[in-house]
C-alpha cells in the first residue's frame, strides 16, 4: 500500500515544501501533492541544490508561492552546465497556479534540459512554473 504525501502550507527562506540538499534525494509519485507552500527565495515547492536529485513521477504541484525564482520548483547550479541527471518530470505531473515574483527568461541553452527531462508538461514565459539558476 502506498502513502499519499501531502505537502502543504510551509513557508521557508527556499524550498517551501520540499529542500533537496547537495546529496540528498526526493522522488513524488501518484496522488501526492505539493500545495500552498510559500518561499521568501526560490522554490515555493521546491528547491534543488546542486547535486541534489528529485524525480517527480505523479502527482501535483499546485498554488505554491516564491518572492524569487521558480514557485513551482527551482534548481540551482554551482556548474556553468546544468547536470541533466538532476531533475526529471514525469507525463503525469501536474503544475498549476504556481507563481514567482522574479520571472525568469530562460536562455536557449536552457532548451536541452527541458527538452530531456520534463515530458508531457508545458512551460511557458515569464517562466513560473520552475528555473534553473547558476549560482
């Protein structure tokens, strides 16, 4: 038998509902839900550290909230080049009603990573939903 997870209505400096560090790992699947959290940096429901790893394989990310960057979910890069390995969407994720104060244009190198590992989700400019930033 497998849990739901509902993450909702945290509020944090980043990764409102769910921090992945340098090391660490987060994977989401089936019903579980990610909603109403709010972040004073990046990533209202999530932020991913370099290195971190975060498989989103079902579920919602909904209504999260970021005063920066990505209010759905954010993933920062220490490297000049985005390790591809790092996040992967899966077709039934579901992202809606995210926002960020700081909508962020991606570049068209940026292009690959959505290309290669978000399948079956539309994003858009100003680019709320989520970012990559080099940090």
């Amino acid at each position: 038998m497998r849990l739901l997870l509902v993450i909702a209505n945290n509020t944090a400096l980043a990764g409102g509902g769910v921090t992945v560090d340098w090391t660490g790992s987060f994977t989401m699947r089936d019903k579980s839900v990610i909603s109403s959290n709010a972040a004073y940096d990046g990533g209202g429901g999530i932020v991913v550290y370099s290195g971190g790893n975060v498989e989103l394989l079902g579920g919602t990310i909904s209504n999260n909230v970021a005063s920066g960057n990505g209010g759905g979910v954010q993933v920062t890069s220490d490297n000049a080049l985005v390790d591809f390995g790092r996040l992967s969407v899966g077709e039934n994720v579901v992202f809606s009603n995210n926002s960020a104060s700081t909508a962020y244009s991606r570049s068209s190198s940026h292009d690959a990573v959505y290309n290669a590992q978000i399948k079956g989700t539309s994003w858009s400019s100003p680019f709320t939903q989520g970012t990559i930033i080099m940090i």
